[in-house]
C-alpha cells in the first residue's frame, strides 16, 4: 500500500475515516498528472467533528506536565528522520518539489520540531505589584485552547508542522486543513507523524475539505479561539474579516512581491547566484521569492548578462531527477496564469531577455525588463518562474521602487557597504530583509511575518507563545480591601 493510498482519509479524534461528502478531493501528481489519492471530502458535520474532539481533548493536554508533552515532539523528530526518504518522495510527487526543495523543506521542518521541544517549557508567569496593600497581581500565561490552522500548498508539509507543532507545544489542541492540492504532505502526513509519535487522541484533527463544500465552517466555529492562516492575501483577507466577526485572533502569512536590491558596489556574480536563487526556488512558488530585481543602472549591463546566463543553466523537468532545478507548478491553472502574465507584459512593452515555454504544468524560466513604471506587473505577486529586472538611479529610487506594492514581506539588499546596506534595509517596509543574502530564508526563532497585504503577526520563537498563548490576571488579596459602600 502506497503512502497516498494508507492516509487518504480524514483523521478526527484518532480514528482514520472517510468524509461524509458527496464528492472526493482527487490528489494529481503536477508533473505527469498521474492519480495520488481519491479522498471523501469532509463537511461541515465532520468540521464541527473535529473541533469538538479537540476541545475534550485539549483540557487535560494542557495540564500535562510540559516535560511529558515535549516528548511527542522528540518521537515526532525522530520519525521524520527514520522516514525522510518516504517523504521526500512524497513531496516530490504530490507537489512537485526538486530533490533540493524537499531537502530545504524537511531540514526546516526538523528544525522547527527541535524548536517545538524547547517552546513546551518556555511559557513564564509574573507577579506584579499593585497600589493596593495586601494585593498580589499574578500574570498567568496559558493555551489558547484550540487553534485552526490552514496550510497552502508550497511548503504544505513544513507550513502545517510550523504552527501545529507550537501550538501543541503550548497545550492547544488543534484542528489542520491542507489545501486540496496537497492533502497528503500538508495533512494526513502530519497526523501520522503526530499519532506515531503518541499524541492523545483529539489533539491533533485534520480535515481534508475544500470552501466549496464547507465555506467559512472552520473559521466561523465557535470552538477555536485562533487561526493560523497561510496563504493568498485575498483569502487572507476574507480569513481576517471573518476572525475580527467572531472575536479570534488571526495569525496571517500572506503573499509577497520581494525586491533583491543590486547596489553598484555590490560582489556582482554571488549577488548574480543569490538573486537566481531567490526568483527560481521551487519553481518561484515561494511567498519570499524575489520578484523583482533592482539593479544600480552603472551595473545593469553587465548584471544582466550574468544573470541570463546564470538562468540559462537551470534544468527544468522531472523533479524525481536529482539534476532538475525547476519541477512543475502545481497545476494547469497556475502554469496557464503565469504563460499569461508574461505574453501580457510583453505585448505592453517589456522586453523578454529570456522568455520560457511551457508544457503541461511546466513553464521554463523567464527574465523580463524594460517595464513600464505604471505597470501592474511590477506591484503584484508572480509565483512562477518570472523575474522583473529593474534599473534604478541611487538609493532613493531604490527604496521607491521597492516600497511601490501593496506587499511587505522579504527583500534583500547586496553592497560592499554593510552598514549602508542596513540603513536602506531600514527604509524598506518589509517585515524580513536580508543583507548580502538571499530573500528566502526562515529560522526557528526570529520573527517571521509581513508587513501591508503580506500579512499581520508573527510567528517563530518568542513569536510562538504570543500566536498561541493568552495572559490571565488572578489578584490575591491577603490582607483586606476597603471598599467605598
């Protein structure tokens, strides 16, 4: 039995089972379109399911000594481990990964799960003073309860186990729904990993279902008092308003529209290798990819032209090739908005350098330039293979064209000037950017998260226990109070 095949069910209270829908998600490998798994879509009576079971189970989780519930998160590390080349495999097939993105994504997975140890004893309480004789203010950090978390689909496993982990961690229960196209990696594999690892059952539910048959369901709930959405900015949007109806607290990790900022002084081939690095990674199915490249015009030339050939040598094609640079996108929708986002910006003028074809869910790598300052391309999230190279004429028209978007989440900046880099870093309104780097990057316990439509909150480390945990204030009155009447 096929890894698809054994966890194309629902996993609610600790038992595998089928949803209750009438139709079923059909997982498709992007690359050759072959059948993964067929899975009964779940309802809003299996949602409702789910929420229940976690919050029974949450209540005796959270006063489980927090030194007995990190020892799921060592047993879930060690799986992993043990089972890495199934699930690179699976990664491979379900999205489409190359060889380097799932090494990229189970490395960081296990990174955040080792965090996830740590985060199970790090919640601290205060005692505060008060004007008041006799009284003691004790600040009480605890769970929120129950957590909803919604995954997206280019980084479904490591995405999903990045908020399940801590939230668990930090005595939650929690309900997970993958996207549709990656129910496996983003859902029914997490909660194997978790049930093998030995986690109670309720805490951890996953629902494989799609807004066409629940709509707001899992957000609406009045079980859960959060949401960790990761995903577009327009459904981010949508997740945001519907939280602030129902009083949650939602954790959003929109899309981006990156700048990696080429300054003249800049080591020209390693910003060359970086800035390849940070458009074509995961086929630029990445919300941090860099989508466009600002280049000092005194350097443009001779940038560019190593930035071609640089692209020229990527391997598009299967991604179960060890050799292949760029797989698939994650289906025909994706890879027909993308061939059309780069005819359209063409025909309005800019001139292709580079400019890829494409082949089922395969699109070859383009370079773009010579766009249009009032073009809408240029403020928009592209996540595909497509890159904008833009000159620009000193700092401050840097900074300018690397704040016109509605995004703010990653950006980079390359100079022989560390400082000087800073400074500009500072003047972009981005949540993350990096000097003489790339623009993806993610580490366990740095705040992670955006600024604008890319998002609000953050996520890693310290970030974890403000996501996912509340403050309680309990007064002790030793002695006695006086009161007015």
């Amino acid at each position: 039995m096929s890894l698809f095949t054994e966890l194309a069910h629902q996993y609610i209270d600790g038992e595998w089972r089928p949803g209750s829908g009438s139709w079923d998600i059909i997982d498709f490998n992007p690359y050759n379109g072959e059948k993964l798994a067929s899975i009964p879509v779940a309802t809003a009576v299996e949602v409702d399911q789910a929420y229940r079971a976690a919050e029974r189970a949450q209540v005796a989780w959270a006063e489980t000594n927090p030194y007995a519930r990190r020892a799921v998160f060592e047993n879930a590390l060690r799986i992993i481990e043990e089972r890495e080349a199934e699930i690179t495999e699976a990664i491979i097939a379900e999205l489409g990964g190359t060889h380097l993105k799932a090494g990229f994504e189970l490395h960081l997975a296990k990174e955040f799960l080792r965090e996830a140890i740590q985060l199970a004893l790090r919640p601290e309480g205060r005692i505060l003073p008060s004007p008041v004789d006799g009284k003691e203010n004790r600040v009480y950090r605890l769970p929120v309860g129950v957590v909803g978390v919604i995954s997206p689909f280019n980084f479904p496993f490591l995405l999903s186990i990045k908020s399940v982990a801590p939230s668990l961690a930090l005595g939650n229960a929690v309900v997970l729904k993958p996207h549709q196209n990656t129910p496996i990696c983003g859902g029914a594999l997490v909660g194997k990993v978790f049930e093998d690892a030995g986690l109670p059952p309720g805490l951890l539910n996953v629902v494989i279902t799609d807004i066409a048959e629940i709509g707001d369901a899992l957000i609406e709930h009045p079980v859960p008092k959060a949401i960790s959405f990761t995903g577009s900015d327009k459904v981010g949007q949508h997740v945001a308003t519907v939280c602030a109806a129902n009083f949650k607290r939602a954790i959003l990790e929109l899309g981006g529209n990156s700048a990696l900022i080429v300054l003249a002084d800049a080591d020209i081939d390693y910003a060359v290798d970086a800035a390849v690095f940070s458009r074509y990674v995961h086929q630029g199915q990445v919300c941090m990819a860099a989508n466009r490249v600002l280049v000092d015009r005194a350097i443009e030339q001779e940038f560019t032209e190593k930035f071609v050939a640089k692209v020229r040598t990527l391997k598009v094609g299967d991604p179960a090739d060890p050799a292949t640079h760029i797989g698939p996108l994650i289906n025909s929708r994706q890879a027909d908005a993308v061939t059309t986002l780069v005819a359209q910006t063409v025909e309005a003028g800019a001139t292709a350098l580079l400019r890829g074809g494409s082949e089922g869910n395969l699109v070859e790598p383009s370079v773009l330039t010579g766009i249009a300052t009032d073009s809408p391309v240029l403020g928009q999230e592209i996540f595909g293979p497509v890159v904008l190279i833009v000159p620009f004429d000193g700092e401050d028209d840097a900074v300018r064209i690397a704040n016109d978007t509605p995004y703010g989440l990653s950006g980079a900046v390359h100079t022989a000037d560390v400082e000087r880099g800073v400074a500009i870093a500072k003047r972009i309104n981005t949540g993350m950017i990096h000097i003489n780097d790339s623009t993806v990057h993610d580490e366990p316990i740095v705040p992670f998260g955006g600024e604008k439509h890319s998002g609000s909150g953050r996520l890693n480390g310290e970030s974890m226990i403000e996501a996912f945990t509340t403050q309680k204030w309990i007064s002790v009155q030793y002695g006695r109070s006086r009161f007015p009447f």
